[in-house]
C-alpha cells in the first residue's frame, strides 16, 4: 500500500470535517508554525493523541568514517525528536 501524499491528506480531512480543501490546507499550515515556534521558544509541543515534538541536546562524540575509517570527533548540537504518544502507538500496533 502506497504513503498517503499531502493532497490525499487533505482531502480526506476536508471530507471528513466538511471544511473547504483551501481551510485543511491554512489550518495545517497554521498548526505546523505553531508547532515550530512553540518548540524553538519552550522546548516542546504536544499534540494530545499523536505525540509530542521536543528539542534534545547531544552530546559532542567520537564517530568513524566508514570509508576510511578515520576517527572524527562530532560536535554537540541541538536536534528535534517526535515521540509518539502512548494511545497513538496502541491505536496503530
């Protein structure tokens, strides 16, 4: 079965909702910016049902070039994880 595109995603909900396609689309939009803001300001962003997007650091650490099999040392840095919420996971397993 093949991934659902964006304007699949619409569709279905403009359908189910009975909002325009034209309002799915603002409201996603909306909900994504919102989402990025709220992360980059306050460090997390839930959506109850679905999950929760929060910013992580990361350690500074030492990988290996796979090629040459170079030791490298990787910087910290600040990355974005989206952990799933419980009733999401139990709904689709």
């Amino acid at each position: 079965m093949a991934k659902m595109t964006k304007s699949q995603i619409i569709g279905a909900l403009a359908e189910k909702s009975g909002l325009a396609k034209k309002e799915v689309v603002g409201l996603m939009d909306q909900l994504a910016s919102l989402a990025y803001v709220e992360v980059k300001k306050s460090g997390e962003f839930t959506i109850p049902g679905f999950g929760k997007m929060v910013k992580a650091k990361r350690k500074a650490r030492t990988g290996i070039n796979p090629a040459t099999g170079e030791k490298i040392n990787i910087p910290a840095k600040t990355v974005v994880k989206f952990r799933l919420a419980k009733v999401a996971k139990e709904a689709v397993l």
